[in-house]
C-alpha cells in the first residue's frame, strides 16, 4: 500500500460484509463494499485507484491531483464523531461524483482530483478549506495540502509526501 496506515473502521471490516445492507443487490453490494460507514471509499481503494492514475497519467501525459484536508489539532485533542461525519459529509458533496474521497486516518481526509492539475486542484482545495472552517464546527482551523503528477512526482510516495507536507505548510502559513 501506498498510504502506510489504514484507518480503525477498515481494518475491523476487512473481510467482512458491511452490516445492514443485505436487501442490496449485487452491483448495489460490490459499490457499497468499496465504502465505508461514512461513504467514503475504503483506503485500498483510493490506494489502488491512485496507482491506476499514476499509470495512466504516465502513459497518456495526463494529469490529476492529490489533495487532503486535516483540523488543526493540539496534540491528544479529539476529534468528534459527529465532526467527522460532517466533514466527510461535506468534501463528498463538494467534490466531482467521480473523483476518489477516502479517510486517510482519524482526522486526516484526501482525494484524488481526476483530471485537475495544480492549479484548478488548489482553487478546488482551498475553497473546500474554507467551506469547512465555516460549516463544520470543529476546534481548530482546517489546513489544507495539494499534489499533483508531474509538478510534484511522478509515483504514488512523491505525491502523498508533497500534500502531506503541504498540509503542514499550510498550518505555518
């Protein structure tokens, strides 16, 4: 894998039938199981669909961007369920329906922008960033870090390494 920790929910689901969803059928089933409880996709997934366009992208000269969000949080400080909820509510909504949103860790969310480059991904970021700090009441300031191939790398690592590390600029700046 790409992205070095998997989330608490994922890891406890592997394996296992989502609960609450046997009256779906079967194309229902397979979209459901890419899912997790706040709909967005399990991190294999975004994993898997990231080395997908980085191949793509590498043979076609395409482009596309990585982006992810975070709250600023003081060491050991929670981060509510409900907050959770709303945010992941929030960038799912505000996001293209193809585009791949997943949960990266307990406050940590990213998304690979499909055909973006740098700049419409930052605009797209950052204006997501802001619609956070407004909308959903959290403890600190949302940050916000983007990546795109070519500009930042081109492999999975680079890309993930520079929207971290953006993310942390972020927080300086």
């Amino acid at each position: 894998m790409l992205f070095k920790r998997k989330p608490k929910e994922e890891a406890s689901h592997e394996g296992r039938s989502p609960p609450g969803r046997g009256n779906l059928s079967a194309v229902d089933e397979a979209y459901a199981a890419l899912r997790d409880d706040l709909g967005l996709y399990h991190l294999w997934y975004l994993d898997m669909r990231l080395r997908e366009e980085l191949a793509r992208a590498a043979r076609a000269d395409g482009v596309f961007s990585l982006a992810a969000w975070r709250p600023r949080l003081l060491p050991g400080e929670p981060f509510p369920d409900e907050v959770v909820a709303q945010a992941a509510q929030l960038i799912t909504q505000s996001l293209r329906s193809y585009d791949i949103i997943a949960r990266i860790d307990e406050h940590r969310f990213a998304a690979v922008l499909l055909d973006a480059g740098y700049e419409a991904a930052s605009t797209v970021a950052f204006r997501l960033k802001g619609d956070l700090q407004v909308r959903v009441p959290s403890i600190g300031k949302w940050q916000a870090g983007v990546a795109s191939f070519g500009r930042d790398g081109v492999d999975g690592e680079a890309l993930i390494q520079a929207a971290l590390r953006r993310l942390d600029e972020d927080a300086r700046g």
